[in-house]
C-alpha cells in the first residue's frame, strides 16, 4: 500500500527541498517528491497548509524500561515520541539493570520492534553499571544494535577511565557521550546557582559545574581524536568551549534541551519539583547563550532529554524530588518558538530537529531524499493548543510547561510508510 502527502510545504534541509509538492511513499521508501501520477491504490493524507519534515530525531530519551516500567515504558515512551512529531529516538542506559551488556541491548531492540511506533536506537553505557570504574564491551554492544555509548545520568569523572572510553570507542566508531557535570563541584544541588537560589535557599549548583568538564572533555578529544558529543549544555562557559574546539577543527558536537532555552531558573522561584531538572534551569544569561548558540551553529542538536516519572518521585519537597522533565510532547512548538522569534530559520530549525542529529549518529533517518526510509512528520504550524500534563500520552505528567500556550504541533507522524500517529 501505497501513501500520498498531497500539497504541502516539503522541507527537507538535507537535500535542500523547500517548496510546495506532493510526497509518494511506497513500499517504506520515499518514492517521489513533486508532481506525478496518482498511484490508484494510494491512501492519499491532504496536506495542504501543513509542513511534511522528514521524521523528526531525538538523540535523547529515556524510556525506563526495563527495571522502572511505574515512570514509562518503550510502548509508552514510543507512543508519546509519534504524539510529539518523533520518528526515531535514542534511549539512554541508566535503566535497571543498565544497559551495559548485550542481553539489554536486545530486549530493548525486541520490545522497540513488537511495539512498532518510532525506531528506538539503544545507546549503551560507557562504564559498567555507570560506576565510571571498569569500560563495557563496546563490540558486543555494538553488534546487539546500540549507536553510542554514554553514562548520562553520571559523567565520567575519571579522566584516565574517559580518555580510555573515547580510544575503545573510537575503534568501533561509537560516538561518545557525555553527561558534563562536576559532581563534586555540583555537590546534588538542587538547582542552578545564583540570585533565584539565594532567594530560595534550594540547594544549587554553580554553571562551572557543567563548563569545566567540558573544558576538560575537549582537551581529551584533541588528544584522542574520537568523536566527543556533549549532551544538553546549558551554560554561556561550556557553550563557548564548544564553539572554540569547534574552530580549531575538532570532531566535537553538543546538543541542546528545549526546556534549556525556553525557561529560566525564575521557574524554581516557586518550589515546583516539575521545574527540577539536570542540568538545572539556568539564569536569563545562559538562556541568552543557548539561543546564540543555537543561532550561530555552535549547537548541532535539538534534544528533549525526555526524562519521565511517576507522581511519587515529584509531589515531594523540591530538594527531594526527582531531576527530569516529561519532554516529548512539548519540544516541537518550543523549537518552534525559536524560528518565531527569529533566533534561527526554519530549514536550520528543522535540521536540528533531523539529520543533523540523525548524521551524528550515523542513524538512516532524516531526510526524504528518494529512497530514504518513509519517515516523516505532517506538522501544522497554526494548531494552537495549551500544555495539560493529565493530558499526556506519556506516563510521566512530569513538566514545568503546564498551562502553557503553545502554536504547531503534529498532524500526523508516520514511520516505515505507515500512519503510528494521527491527531484528532
Ligand atoms: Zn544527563
């Protein structure tokens, strides 16, 4: 069976498509962009006043299966990944037991495909049990399917053990990367460090925290040579690292969390526990940085770090609670956000949001060049609606976006040529 996305504004960064025309996809392939003949037996989806983007790519989720299935799990998280415009979503290992050998791998790989909604990429830890002490087998991992290795959750604070981890991966040409937090200089501050937390009295975190490992990650990136990745910064210092590694021509890469450029620590003010998050909700200034580096190309990656929990590990004190935000279902109309503000074009909005993540890992997603995988996202960007956590399609109503207002959402998400989503 065939499908047709009749009349739409195409806008495939990749291969510079930016134009009204019609999308064929036959046989879980794109089969034309532009004018044809209509196939008799194609279901024709009319998507006139709608974008048609290649399907959009999270390099980071965590879905909790297994060990945590009371906060999400795969079916869930992929449900909520096709609500929210995703086609392919990479999960971090920080589940129970941690993704660090191959018998996770697979049941992830498994479970991703009965479920049949988004593509799931495993990526595997980069030390065993994240205890940042002994290096996983990155051949084995990589043979059961994962496409990067991180500790996220943890950083890797030893820098013997890390420079160890981005030679071996490089061997097998895994990414690394890093979750960058100074846990002793972070010292579990509940929040991030400055006016909002002196007013508060929450615990906090100084940004030093987060630059000074990327300073030092870069460093070892230089000395190795492997592909350094660092995951959501969110401070003006590591940023700036980024951009100058950058300069001098290492492979080096970040992405960056909507929540980080869409809200600021004033979020904390109140004690919501939905507003805690790590790295925490910075001041105005490193929200400022975020934008201006998501302007400048210092940034590769729009990533939700969709982090979801259970009622239990939220309605608590804000010191106790836990750090994460459920983020699938909010980041397109954030990221929209963006282009109406003028931070970034749209055909760079949407390469954030897709083959740039997608060519960081080497996924086969993110384009609608012909022959490429029929994955592909139909967003209206008019559809105005308003963040109602009960109304989420993941299990954690964990967000701090609640009440909301928010204009774009997905109209239908489609993956290996078959509608996983439509709204309404
Ligand atoms: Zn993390």
């Amino acid at each position: 069976m065939s499908l047709l996305l009749r009349g739409g504004r195409v806008i495939d960064p990749a291969s510079g498509v930016d134009a009204v025309a019609d999308v064929l996809l036959e046989q879980g392939r794109v089969a034309r962009v532009g004018p044809g003949p209509e196939p008799a037996a194609a279901r024709v989806i009319e998507a006139q006043g709608c974008w048609v983007l290649p399907g959009l790519v999270d390099l980071h989720v965590h879905l909790r299966e297994p060990g945590q299935e009371h906060k999400e799990d795969i079916a869930s998280g992929t449900r909520a990944a096709v609500a929210g415009g995703f086609t392919s979503v990479c999960c971090m290992p920080n589940t129970k037991p941690v993704n660090d050998t191959r018998a996770v791998t697979e049941l992830i790989v498994r479970r991703a495909r009965e479920v049949g909604l988004a593509r799931v990429y495993p990526v595997g830890a980069i030390s065993r049990g994240l205890q940042g002490e002994a290096l996983c087998e990155y051949a084995e991992l990589k043979e059961a399917g994962i496409v990067a290795v991180s500790d996220d959750g943890r950083c890797v604070m030893d820098c013997g053990l890390m420079r160890r981890a981005l030679e071996y991966a490089a061997t097998f040409d895994l990414p690394v990367l890093q979750h960058c937090e100074d846990h002793q200089l972070a010292c579990g501050g509940a929040m991030h460090e400055g006016r909002v937390s002196t007013r508060t009295g929450l615990t906090a975190q100084p940004a030093q925290a987060e630059s000074i490992i990327v300073a030092r990650d870069l460093e070892l990136a230089e000395l190795t040579g492997a592909r350094y990745h660092a995951q959501h910064l969110s401070t003006a210092g590591a940023l700036r690292h980024v951009r100058e590694a950058k300069a001098r021509g290492l492979a080096v890469s970040c992405e960056v969390a909507p929540h980080h450029f869409a809200l600021s620590d004033e979020a904390c003010a109140g004690y919501d526990s939905n507003a805690k998050v790590n790295p925490p909700l910075r001041s105005a200034e490193h929200v400022r940085a975020v934008r201006e580096a998501l302007a400048d190309g210092t940034v590769d990656a729009i990533a939700t770090d969709h982090a979801p929990h259970a009622v239990v590990d939220k309605e608590v004190e804000f010191g106790r609670a836990a750090y994460g935000i459920s983020g699938l279902e909010t980041c397109l109309p954030l990221a929209l956000e963006l282009w109406r503000d003028r931070v970034v074009p749209l055909s760079r909005l949407v390469a954030l949001l897709t083959y740039l993540p997608a060519r960081l890992l080497g996924l086969p997603a993110g384009t609608l060049t012909l022959g490429a995988a029929a994955d592909v996202t139909v967003v209206d960007p008019e559809l105005c609606w308003t963040v109602d956590p009960a109304r989420f399609v993941s299990r954690g109503h964990n967000t701090p976006f609640a009440g909301r207002a928010m204009r774009g959402a997905a109209r239908y998400t489609i993956v290996g040529g078959e509608v996983v989503f439509a709204r309404g």
